[in-house]
C-alpha cells in the first residue's frame, strides 16, 4: 500500500476498553456550539462533475464504469457476508476514517458509515495527514466482522471487530508483535487464523533500496492475541535478482487446496503493480507466478486515451456462482504523472488459468466501461460514484452525510446543523498548521468540475476568514474566501500556498471589495485538470465575477505536493488565519 521508507514501525501502548453502544453516525464531543457573531454560516455546498471522458459514454445495464469509486478511495479491501458485499478504504488522517460502503452487485456502492468515527477509537493529534490509517483489510467470519489496520500515528497494527458493518466498532485490539504494515487476517479451514504484513527485511538488512519482506503470524480470536513468533514467508517480492522493491498489501485467500497471497509490489508510484503466490502450506515455501504482475500499467503508451496508471494493492472476493473479481487502485492523470484526484478504487474480473489467478486485461488498457459481475442488479437508489453526476448538501439533516470529512480528530464540536444551515465557528486553528482547523470536506472526484457555497461570514477582525478550498494538505492548496482587508473593508480574495511557487507561504493572488451590505456572498471553484479558476458573486440572479482564472493546480497533485492523499473541497474558517 505505502512505500515505508523506515527500518520499523515502533508501536505504542493503549489501553483497550470496551465500546459503548452509539449511534453509528454520531461522533461523540461536545454539546453543539453557541453561533457567534463572527461564525461562518453556510447554506449549502453544490459538485458537479463535468468529465469529458463521461460526456459521450453510454452505459447499458449489463456494464459498469470503472473506476467504481471515484475520488481519493485508496488501498480497496473487500469481503462477502450473508448476500451482500463490503469494501473498506484507506483514510489516513482525515476523521472519520475508513470508510465502508455496501453493494448486492459490486457496481452500485452506498456509504453505511465509517469504521472509526469515536476519539477513543484514534486521536491524530498533530500527524501529518498522510500518517494515520494505511491499507485495512476487512474479513467476515462466524457472524463477526473484522478489519486489521495499521494506524501510524497511533497504536500501530490493530483489529476492531463489529456485528453490524454499519457500527458500532469495538475499540482497536492492539497487535504490538505486528513489526510493518498493510496487515491482513486469513481464517483457513481448520480454524486457525493468521496475520500476515509487510514489514523489514530479514535481520534489519537491506540488499537494495526498497527490500522489504512479507512475514505470516497465528492469531488466537479468543484469547485476542499473536500466538507465534513472525514467520519470513516473502523476501523480496517476485525475483531477488531483478531487485524487487516495496512488496507489501498481503492477502491470503485459499482455493482447490493452495494457499495464495496477492500483493502489491514496485511502490506506490508509476511502476506500481500487483504479483501472486502460492503454496500447499500456509506458511510455505511461496512459489512465484511466472507470469507476474497479474496487474500493472507501467509498459503501455503514456498516451492512450483515458489514462489510468498506478494500477496495484488489489484484494479478490468470490461470487455466489463461482466467479471471482478484483478491486484495487488506480489513478488518472489529467497531463504525464499528475492526477489531484488521488488514488481511486478500479474493478476488474479475475480469471484462474492453470491453478493460478490472473485479473483480466490487468496488463492491458483499463477500460472505463466493462460488463458487469453475474449478479442482481440493485434496485435501491443510491449516490453515484462515477459518471458526471450533481450532488448537494442543504444541511437539513440532523447529521452530517457520510460524504464529509473533518482534518484529523476533533476534540470538541466546533460546528452545528440548525435550520438547515452549516454553522462553522472559526478558531484559531488555521489552514497553515497540522492541526484540528474549522475544516468539513468531501473528495474532489472529477478532473473537471465545479463545486459552490453560499455563505454568511462578518469577521470582527482583519486576521479572520472563511470561504472554499481546493485543499491538499497544509502547504498545498488554493483557498477563495472573505475577510476584512487592512483598510477594514470586505473583500472576497484567492489564496495560494504552494512549495515549488512560494516556498509554502501564503500568498493572495486576486482580491476584489465587496460593499458592506454583502453580508452573504456566493463563491465558486471550478476545476479543469490543472486549471482552476475562481468566482464570486452576491446575489443569487447575478452572473458570476471571475475573480482569477487558470491558475495552476498541479499543486494539488501528489507529485507536487507529496503524501497519499487526494484533493478535499472543503468549507473552512479561521479567526487567526492572517496571524
């Protein structure tokens, strides 16, 4: 899943203690707060996706488009339970975390909530945001649900269990003799079960840059506990002699009496892939497919029309029928390796040849339509999650949708949803730090779209200020919000943070006075791969005033802007942003 470029991941110590039974969309804290004068109140959010790739595609009902979740879903792990799918993703230090979505027919996925969502379960503090939760693996067994993870900002590797995927989820069972990540559980036949993860080549030694290795553990599910020393069961990855790098994202699956393990290998970047194993012993001696990778992107034309790289960290489910699929991420580059969309969830059949599994067309262009898995089609309306859909928030629930994401875990509620308004009180935590600032988000999932906010912002002050960002993380993103300028007059302004253009510092690119009537003002980021340009207006009938257009987002991008995470549009507020 991740390229780990330390010897070890030391693990802390909390204690375990039982959940106490909530509601799953709740998230604990604090009474809500008291609207202050200088809150920022936002009457809702509007996306649009408006990709070109979409626009003359037609979909019949026996195909799906790929990739089956759009936007910053990494790391997919996926299971089967009592008719129904589940796939869990990587979350890292956005709160809440590890998002679960279920589907009848693997193509139309609903958010039932997320795996961690109370502050027991992980408190962040100020990790940067790309620490946090790496590569979980969800499992079902017995009536039970189990996902293993590795939080690296917290308790290292760990398991949190649940009757109903929905939630509650018991706090994590720390697994302190876990020494990597990316941990997958395995239940055999015989009613063992294992634990397998990346972690540091044999002895600390290192043969070449990025030797990692894959190493196999019992777990007893009663006692909650490791049971055996780590056994070694990869060095390396496929072929020591062509130095493999970053093997890791291990999952065991087990068919006509061979044990087989999946992983990731040649890290996270462009010359990422996914390569199997097998062996007649749980432990083995793992023998490596000779027609590894079984999925990869990297020796095909960079110029192919509707570009997916990065292919890789697959995990496999089998249907009802005997039939087996692949889920795993991919990205899509709007220009060479840029993509601001994050690393995205891809669905693929897999086909068994020979004892061994291969996933279809893994080696060959992606497509973006497919036929779909051999199963009911779901009647139940959902959220689309790929195509150029429109998607609005009024903020007349009593909770915020599963969609919206706070920037690590909050220690008090500094928000409130009342008459269907979005009540954001700016603190003094700002954009510029790792910290818990005024931030709700949702994922950027398009590479052209434009997403919208009508909002109510009076600053008492000129260090505060409210608005809309593109955001990436602390040091990478673009911001249009209000404030009071240093004349003490509103003003609706652009604000660009960027390493590679100004050494990460704060700088105003475009700025326009607003009459002090201008209590409420409507602001608007629309996005075309690299370009983003930004508006405003202040009435609802009025045409939107470009306030800078085509600025460079590539800034957005994880190349420049490093870490594994994926653009957030997300309403933000600050009392000591100018500070």
């Amino acid at each position: 899943m991740i390229d780990l470029r330390t010897a070890s991941l030391k693990i802390t110590v909390l204690t375990f203690s039982m959940v106490s039974v909530m509601a799953c969309k709740k998230i604990f804290l604090k009474p809500q707060p008291v609207v202050q004068e200088n809150t920022a109140v936002f009457d809702w959010f509007n996306y649009q996706g408006r990709d070109d790739a979409y626009v003359n595609i037609s979909k019949s009902d026996a195909e799906y488009l790929n990739p089956i979740l759009s936007g910053f879903y990494p790391d997919p792990t996926i299971c089967k339970a009592e008719g129904k799918f589940y796939l869990v993703n990587s979350s890292f230090c956005y709160f809440p975390g590890l998002p679960i979505s279920e589907s009848t027919d693997l193509v139309n996925w609903k958010q039932i909530g997320n795996i961690i969502n109370r502050r027991e379960q992980a408190n962040f503090g100020n990790s940067r945001l790309s620490g946090g939760m790496y590569a979980p693996t969800i499992r079902y067994n017995k009536g039970t649900f189990y996902v293993i993870c590795t939080n690296v900002s917290g308790v290292g590797n760990f398991i949190v269990t649940a009757k109903n995927p929905a939630g509650p989820w018991s706090n994590p069972i720390k697994l302190p003799e876990v020494d990597g990540i990316d941990p997958d559980i395995f239940f055999d036949e015989d009613g063992k079960v294992y634990i397998t993860h990346n972690g540091p080549p044999p002895n600390n030694i290192s043969l070449h840059d990025g030797h990692r290795a894959i190493y196999m553990l019992e777990y007893d599910l009663e006692k909650q506990k490791i049971i055996t020393e780590p056994k070694l069961v990869i060095n390396g990855g496929t072929d020591m002699a062509k130095k493999p790098v970053w093997i890791e994202g291990p999952h065991v699956l087990k068919k006509d009496g061979f044990y087989y393990m999946i992983c990731a290998q040649g890290g996270t970047g462009f010359n990422h892939s996914e390569v199997v194993f097998r062996s007649k012993n749980v432990y083995g001696p793992y023998e490596s497919y000779a027609s590894n990778p079984i999925l990869t992107q990297t020796p095909l034309d960079p110029n192919r029309q509707n570009l997916v790289s990065t292919t890789g960290h697959a995990d496999f489910v089998e249907l009802p029928n005997g039939d087996w699929w692949s889920v795993f991420l991919g990205c899509r580059p709007y220009e060479g390796d840029l993509y601001n969309t994050g690393r995205e969830t891809f669905m693929m059949p897999v086909e068994w040849k020979n004892g061994w599994p291969e996933i279809k067309g893994g080696n060959n262009p992606l497509p973006m339509k497919n036929k779909r898995p051999n199963l009911p089609l779901s009647k139940e309306k959902t959220e689309p999650n790929n195509g150029n859909f429109v998607w609005q928030d009024n903020f007349d629930s009593k909770e915020l949708s599963f969609k919206w994401n706070f920037i690590r875990t909050p220690s008090e509620k500094w928000y409130a949803l009342k008459g269907g308004k979005l009540y954001i009180e700016p603190r003094k935590e700002s954009i510029h730090t790792e910290t818990n600032f005024s931030f709700i988000g949702r994922r950027q999932q398009h590479l052209k779209f434009e997403a919208s906010v009508r909002f109510e912002f009076n600053p008492k002050d000129n260090l505060a200020a409210a608005g809309l960002t593109a955001f990436q993380n602390e040091k990478h993103y673009l911001l249009i919000g209000k404030r009071l300028n240093a004349d003490k007059k509103l003003e609706v302004f652009v604000e660009r943070t960027a390493s590679k253009i100004n050494n990460s510092k704060p700088e105003i690119i475009a700025k326009k006075e607003l009459s002090d009537s201008d209590a409420a003002v409507f602001v608007k980021i629309e996005g075309n791969g690299r370009l983003y340009s930004f508006y405003f207006k202040t009435k609802e009938k009025e045409k939107w005033d470009l306030l800078i257009k085509d600025v460079d987002g590539s800034i957005l991008s994880t190349k420049e802007a490093g870490g594994f995470v994926g653009t957030y549009l997300a309403m933000y507020a600050s009392s000591e942003h100018f500070e």
